[in-house]
C-alpha cells in the first residue's frame, strides 16, 4: 500500500519549530540538573538536524541569554593568516628569520663624534664581490606573485673568490631584507650597496642583513655608498643595530646599539660643484664594529625590523583569546597587489543594542604606510596591547568608541624589504586620492573605510603612525583648520601628548602647517573629509633629547610606550570634563603669541585673520614627488615614458612676426592705420627701412650701455617689457614715445618738419642713453613754452592742440627754440636726423639729454588723426621750429634722479 507523500515544510516552518525545541536547551529550572555536557551534545544534534533540513551550512545556532539565535555564518575567507606572497622574479631562502625581544638595562647613549673618523681606504682595484642579488632589476614592473618568490636555486647570489675563513659571509633573501651587493675592499673592509625599492631607482635608506664567518675582537669596517637624503640622524649620533643569536641564546641579549667611528658624507666621486638635484647625489654611512663571537651569524639594521609575519603572529593570539575576541574582530579590508591580505581590526565594547553601537564616535589609526618605518608598528603594538588589555582605562575607551586599526597598510613593500613604495613603484602616502583601485588597493580601502565611517557618525581622530630619519623625539603633524569656532584645536592633542610624554615628545617639533606637495597624504585627505583632528604621529629612528633622556636612543619599549601614551592622551581629550582641554587652549594661545613676537618682532593678536602656520616651516618630510604619477606597471604596459625630474624650461621668447601670425586681426588693424598715414611715396620707403622681424634682444642692441628699445604704439602689451627703472634718460624715451602715440598730439602750428631719406620706422625707436654727466652745447634761450594738459578733444577747425590724455608730471613739457647750427658732436650723433640741413628734436620733461629723431611720417599721422591734415604733401619741414641742446636750470624743476 502506497505511503501518504509527506507535505513540503518552509524553511521558516522549520526554524520556528526548531526555535520551540530549542527553548528546553537553555540553561534554566528545568534542565538546571542537566550537565554541560549533555547540552552541548544536545544543541550540536540540532545543528546537525538544521543542516540536513534545510539543507544549507550557512544557518548557524547560537545561544544569547539561554534564548536561541540563529545567526550566518561567516565567509570562510574573512579573516586569513597565509604566508606572504612575493614577487615572482625575487629569490629567497628558507630559513624562518626569528629574533627575541630585550630591553636594555639602562639607556643606550648617543655616539659621540671626535670629528676625526676616517674613511674607507681607497684600494685601486675594484674589489672582490662577496655577495649579489640582482633580482631587483630582472623585471621593470611587478608582473605576478606567489609564495616564496622565485622558483630558481637560491646560491647564485654568493661569489667567493676568496678563501672563505676570512671572507664574510652576506645574506639578505629573506623578509624585508635589503642588501643587494657586498664589496670586499679590504682585509676586513666592506663596501655595500642597498637595492632600491622595487620598480624604482630611489629611497635607499633601509637595510637588514645577515652576517656569518666572522672573527672575534677583529675591527670589521662597514660602508653604505648608495644612501640618498643629504642629512640623516647618524650625522647626530644614531648608530646601528646590531643582533647575535649566541648572544641571544646565552644570556638574552637581543636588537642593541653597535658601532664606532660613525660618519655620513656626501661621496667623494660625486662632483658638488655641477647644478645637479639633490636626488641625483649620493652620500655614504661608514663604522667600524667588533663582533662578539667567533663564527656568529649576527643581523645588521637601520631600526628594530618588524615584519609582515610577526603581525600575523600577533593577530593571531588576538583570534585565539576568547575574551579579547569578545570585543575584538578581525578581519581583510582588502588584497595587496601581490595578494598579502591588508588586516582591519575593529575595537569596541559589545552594546546592548545596535542604536547604542551606532551612536559611538570613532577613532581611526593606521601604521606601515612606509614600509622601512618600522617603528611605526612598535608603536601601533604598544596601542593594540593597551587598548587590548583588561585596565580600567582600556575598558572605558572601548565603551565610549568604535576603533578602526590598520595595522600595516603595505604589506608588499614590507616583505620584500621597501623603504618607501610599494610594488607600485609608488609612494601609497601621496595617493590617498587615487581612483586606481586595483593599483593601490590598499590606501583606497582605507579612505572609502573612512568616508563611509564620517557618514555614519563622528570621527574624533585620526592618526597615522610613521618614522623620521632627520629629527630625534616623537611629534605629530597636524592640520591648520584656519577655523574661528575650533580655533587652535588641532593644537591641543599634542600639547597634551608632550605633557604625558615629556622625555620623548616634544611638541616644538609639531607643524600644523597644510603643503600643497602633501595633498595626497592621509593626514590632509582624511582632514578634508571632515576629521578636524587629523595627525601623522612621527617617531625617530634615533632616541631623545629632552629630560633625562637626553642624548639616549629608543628602543623597543619606548616606541610601544608611545602607543600607551596615545590611549592615555585620547581620555583626557575626550573627557566630558574638558578643563585639560581650556587649559591646553590657554596655553597654546600664548605660545602662539610669543612665537610670533619673537618671529615679527612686534605684537600681535591671534585673533586676527593672521594664519599662525605661516610661521611653521615645512614638515621637512621625505620628498616623494619623484614617485608621484601614474603606477610603474601602467606606464610600461602603455609605453609612456616615465619622467622622475621634471625640470622647468625657460619661456621662449617669440619674435613680432610669431606674435603677428597668432593675432592676424590685430596685425591687419595696425598695417591698415600704418599705411593710411603714410603717402604712397613714403609707403615704400617706410617698409623698406623696416628692421628685420626679431632681429635683436631688447636691452642688448649694439652693445652700447643704457641702450634701449620704446616700442611703438602698434606693439602689444605682452611685448612692452618694463625695462630698467634706474635709466633716467630710458624713462625720457618712454615719455617721448607716449607723447608720439597719442592720437590727438601733433606739433605746433607753423612748425616744419623736413624730409629726408632716412626715416624711423614706427615700430620701434632705437635710442642710446649717454651718462648724464655728459657735456652738451649751452642752453638757448626759449621762444615757446608749452605745458601739456588734458583738453577734450578738438575739432580741425580749432587749429592743433597738444593733447595729454596721458597724467604727465607736473613740470613736463615742450620747449620749442630758434634753430641752432649743429656742432659735431650733435651732428654726428645716431640720434638726430638731418632734414634740408635742420635738426629737429623734441624735449619732454627735463632729462638733460639728447633729444630724439622725428619724420615727416609721424607728424603726418599725428595730424591726420587730429583732422587737420588732408593730404601727406601739405607736410614741410620747414614748418617746424627745431631745438638743440638743453635749457638751463631743468635739473631744479625736474628732479630726474627721483628713481622708483
């Protein structure tokens, strides 16, 4: 007999019945003598049942207060620790690089210098090369990665051409190391070169590497040759790293302080006196150092390294604390371009309700934009441990804000041991504003994280970790908000810092000053989407200056104390009792105000629109514009040339006839009025006198001194260059010339003007200026004094007028005298034109210089204009009363050596 088929339940039929078996699985009365066991057995049956019913393993069981929850399970993939991924063309070794943390028991002291350090000896051959690994420069742009880089053997990076007992052995394939050839140049003197980041020719600053086969108590000399920055804190006592796994193994010592004889310099190949950039110098760090133990394998490094495997590591006890996982969730923002997974954690106390979680505000911070900074992430370790921990402090932050940390923003720079870019061959701290997702995936995450997080709710700060190589201490670069209601505010956190941190931070350091060059850097980017504290948090790479500290280097735990420091900084900024905050208000006012007494040197009130950060020097930051653009990858793929110097060209000067040729109009306009003034006669005698199209520079025809060119009135204003404001006699010419461009100026009545075969051209009037000591004739005495003027225009019928539509000074004006014999001096000068044996020469203010040249054409077109001309042949020379010489006493009512 046929069973009944069994009717279909809905998924949500199914939980609502599991929902009613599960309420006896809680722990209540009536199963109170039910043991632990038994309800853990129970409540896995009913997963199980839950799967095979609904078929799905998405739907999972959980309890909340005895009651049951169906919850999704999380993606597989949300949260990954693989190893890291390299660059395909990269070799490297398989041993696991692992090293012990220690502090020291008292301070490590600067190095002092004796100012008597000497240099690598010179040896006249090349060297012996001890070590290559040239991986760097097989491919020009990263292709594809996997894990453990190249698949080739690892021992060509090794030459050995001497007997290997006295020979050092180099290693430095392996996590963000950063050695790519050893020089033997000596005995027990070293020559190395640093590769530069990957895809790039720049940012040699980072190293970290093995040393093997060493001699006790034997003076090894080390030098860098390839280093880029013109300053570095060796110059002020820094010394190197120095780790000893003997060292470590027998009595604990780990990563301390090593080296003597310490000097930077500028290469001595290097020639400083040609106009190169500074990125094209290269400087040199050389010491001496005596290893502790025979055939030791020891480690050499800029700062204590920090690599992308220690922050798995970490991350993982993270994940496998029950309690810390309570408040603590990580997970992948996104994937690096090599496919390493960039880590987002989230911090904040469970709410009891989701509008409770939502009205928190947030704090953002970020670490190892900058892959060769490592303390970066001591310090951001130092934060997570703090604000990780079970103290009372740590629980209020986690109550009051939602963190977002990432703790390690260029995962691919730090495995392959970059100093600055990424696999890019980019900066990631100058693309902040990238649409290329897919090229820097990791800083555009991280901004659309944030903007999507100050559209939720407020964000109070944001701060990203970094190092500096130039300046000793701790110190933050902020933003200058320019704003009156939250004036200075910006200003309070680090005040606040340097008060809880006095012996490491120092808040002198501090800039707040906003760099157009610094525009594409998470601090101004995130600054501009609306977070008014926005911060670079900037630990040295070299120790302290203030306190007790003075003069003592930073180690471990003073980097993590820093991120302690930050925590306890964030409470008394965000304390509802804000009488830290006025008080920091007050203070920051009046070092302002001092600063700017000191600075101006007189008094002055802030509460003006006076922009304080206009005091502040630069943030004296790493120059990156050398690896700004478009990625290394994308500018091979397409074949465009990639330009690292971008020098700026000289404006070329274009010539009166390529000026013409791009206004046509306006050359057309200045030949039509040009030649209605002219007569046919004197029409083909002008153009032929003409002077060649850009024939000469101005200021430098003849080689005559105080020469100078007035053009004339058809010239352009871009044309009309200011010329030297100390030539009086140039000034003189300039009002000649205006006066001779004037539509409405024409001579006086009666006057003649000769004609001759040399005539000026009306494009420019070339005149030479003679000292004004120059002995000139004596003066007549005047017929007619004329002053100019503003008068309307007149008509024909009033006779000719001068006419000044132009402010002349008060004592300008025309003088007409009897004609003059010449005498040789004047008659051989350039500057006057014989016409039917007269001279002509016109005088304007009273310059005791020689007068100009006229012609028959430029009284011609002054009186046509005017209307009282009706034809060029009614012109004579003759009409026109010449002057010659200067008259007396011109210097009293001109004061020509009034010079502006």
């Amino acid at each position: 007999m046929p069973t009944e088929p069994q009717t279909k339940r809905t998924p949500g039929a199914v939980i609502r019945s599991l929902r009613k078996t599960c309420k006896t699985l809680g722990p209540d009365e009536s199963n109170s003598e039910q043991t632990e066991d038994e309800l853990a057995e129970r409540r896995q049956s009913v997963c199980m049942n839950l799967s095979q019913t609904l078929r799905t393993t998405q739907l999972l069981l959980n309890f909340h207060g005895g009651q049951p929850v169906f919850i999704l399970r999380p993606p597989s993939e949300l949260v990954n620790f693989l190893r890291p991924r390299w660059p395909v063309e990269c070799e490297v070794i398989s041993d696991s690089i692992q090293h012990i943390e220690w502090e020291p028991p008292e301070p490590e002291p600067f190095y002092k210098s004796s100012n008597k350090e000497s240099l690598i000896p010179a040896e006249d051959g090349p060297g012996n090369v001890v070590y290559c690994s040239d991986f760097a420069t097989k491919h020009l742009y990263f292709t594809c990665s996997r894990v453990g880089g190249s698949r080739g053997s690892t021992s060509c990076a090794k030459f050995l051409d001497t007997p290997p007992d006295i020979t050092l052995e180099f290693e430095s394939r392996f996590e963000s190391g950063n050695l790519q050839k050893a020089v033997q140049v000596g005995a027990f003197d070293y020559e190395l070169t640093l590769r530069t980041d990957m895809y790039t020719e720049k940012h040699t600053q980072w190293f970290y590497f093995r040393l093997r086969n060493m001699k006790a108590k034997m003076i090894y000399r080390f030098t860098i040759t390839n280093l880029m920055k013109a300053s570095s804190l060796y110059s002020l006592g820094m010394r190197p790293l120095l780790y000893s796994e003997r060292a470590a193994k027998e009595n604990g010592v780990g990563w301390h302080r090593a080296g003597s004889n310490i000097r930077y310099y500028q290469n001595c190949s290097e020639d400083t006196n040609e106009n190169n950039d500074d990125g094209d110098r290269l400087y040199s760090l050389t010491w001496t150092l005596r290893f502790p133990y025979d055939s030791d394998t020891c480690y050499l490094a800029h700062c204590y390294p920090y690599t992308y495997s220690r922050l798995q590591y970490y991350l993982k006890q993270i994940t496998s604390n029950p309690a810390v996982a309570s408040y603590c969730e990580v997970r992948t923002l996104c994937q690096s371009l090599a496919g390493n997974a960039v880590y987002v954690i989230t911090i904040t106390s469970r709410g009891t309700s989701q509008e409770e979680v939502r009205n928190k505000k947030a704090v953002v911070v970020t670490a190892r934009v900058h892959p060769g900074e490592t303390n970066g992430s001591w310090m951001m370790e130092g934060f997570l441990d703090f604000l990780l921990g079970d103290s009372d402090d740590a629980q209020v932050l986690r109550d009051n804000f939602v963190f977002k940390v990432v703790p390690m923003l260029n995962p691919d720079g730090v495995v392959v041991g970059n100093y600055r870019c990424s696999l890019a061959g980019r900066d990631l701290n100058r693309n902040y504003k990238t649409l290329l997702k897919d090229s820097f995936p990791c800083v555009w995450h991280t901004r659309n994280m944030v903007e999507r997080l100050v559209a939720e709710t407020e964000v109070v700060l944001y701060c990203d970790f970094h190092g500096h190589n130039r300046k000793n201490n701790v110190f933050m670069y902020g933003c200058d908000s320019h704003s009156k209601l939250f004036k200075f505010q910006e200003r309070v956190f680090p005040l606040m810092m340097s008060k809880n941190a006095r012996n490491k931070f120092s808040y002198k350091s501090c800039r707040f000053k906003v760099q157009k060059s610094k525009e594409g850097t998470g601090r101004i980017v995130m600054w501009r989407l609306g977070i008014k504290n926005s911060y670079t948090l900037e630990a040295t790479f070299g120790g302290s200056t203030l306190d007790d500290r003075k003069g003592t280097h930073f180690t471990t735990g003073d980097l993590k104390s820093m991120g302690f420091y930050f925590c306890d900084t964030l409470l008394d900024f965000c304390d509802p009792d804000q009488t830290k905050v006025n008080h920091c208000l007050a203070e920051v006012s009046t070092l302002l105000k001092t600063e700017i007494k000191k600075k101006m040197s007189k008094t002055l009130d802030t509460d003006s629109s006076f922009s304080v950060s206009d005091l502040e020097t630069s943030t004296s930051g790493s120059n990156s514009s050398d690896s700004d653009g478009l990625p290394v990858h994308l500018l091979h793929q397409q074949r465009i040339p990639e330009k690292t110097h971008f020098k700026k060209k000289k404006k070329k000067l274009k010539s009166r006839k390529e000026r013409d040729r791009l206004q046509p109009s306006r050359e057309r306009t200045s030949s039509r009025t040009k030649e209605s003034c002219l007569s046919p006669e004197n029409m083909d005698e002008v153009r032929s006198q003409e002077s060649p199209v850009g024939g000469q520079k101005r200021g430098k025809q003849n080689d005559l001194k105080g020469t100078c060119v007035v053009s004339s009135p058809t010239s352009h204003p871009e044309e009309e260059d200011s010329q030297d404001n100390d030539c009086i006699p140039c000034m003189h010419h300039k009002l000649k010339h205006l006066y001779e461009s004037t539509p409405y100026m024409t001579p006086p009545s009666g006057g003649a003007v000769p004609s001759g075969d040399k005539v000026v051209s009306n494009r420019e009037v070339r005149c030479s200026c003679p000292p004004l000591s120059l002995k000139v004739p004596p003066p007549c005495s005047p017929v007619l004094m004329q002053p100019l003027h503003y008068t309307p225009p007149l008509s024909s019928q009033q006779g000719s007028t001068f006419l000044a539509p132009f402010r002349f000074p008060p004592s300008g004006f025309i003088r007409m005298a009897p004609p003059i014999p010449p005498t040789s001096s004047v008659s051989t000068s350039s500057n006057c034109r014989v016409f039917k044996d007269k001279h002509v020469q016109w005088v304007s203010g009273n310059f005791p210089t020689k007068g100009f040249s006229t012609s028959v054409t430029d009284v011609a077109r002054a009186r046509r204009r005017e209307g009282t001309l009706k034809d060029s042949s009614e012109v004579d020379a003759s009409s026109f009363t010449p002057l010659m010489g200067k008259t007396k006493g011109l210097s009293e009512r001109w004061h020509p050596l009034e010079r502006k």
